[in-house]
C-alpha cells in the first residue's frame, strides 16, 4: 500500500539522501535492530536457541521466497547452525 502522495515522497526522500550516509546507516540499523526485538519478543518462550534463530529466519523471510524455497533455506540454515555446535 501506498498513501503517500507523490511530491510528499519525492520530498522526504531528498531530506533522507542529503544525510551524510553514515548517519543513513546508522538509522537503517537502528530500524533493524528494532525490528528484531519485537520478532524476538513474539517468540515461543519454550524455544532453544537453534529453533529461535530458524523461527526469525523464517519469520524474516517467509514473504521473500516461495513456501518451497523458504523450506529448502530453512533446511541449509539447520544444516549449518548443526555443524556450528
């Protein structure tokens, strides 16, 4: 969805690349960081750390992939955070 009329977003997306692009980077990260909180915070309580990790995984990225690459993903993910322990 888009309600944003075109010359609002032509404005605020030049007062956002007049930044110097460490402070562009700092913000992107900061809205990050934020967003994996509140991921984290809806989280199963009775989750192990390898089950959190894969459930944000899937959570971050179920809309990027079809439900059957997600999977393929999701299994290559297992696979590495198993022969990281």
């Amino acid at each position: 969805m888009n309600d944003t009329l075109p010359h609002i977003q032509k404005r605020y997306e030049e007062i956002l690349m007049a930044l110097p692009w460490s402070e562009r980077l700092r913000m992107g990260t900061e809205m990050f960081d934020s967003g994996l909180a509140l991921l984290q915070i809806g989280l199963p309580k009775d989750l192990n750390n390898k089950e959190k990790e894969l459930e944000i995984f899937k959570r971050m990225y179920q809309h990027d992939f079809t439900p059957d690459k997600l999977e393929m993903w999701l299994k290559k993910y297992k696979d590495y955070l198993d022969s990281t322990e």
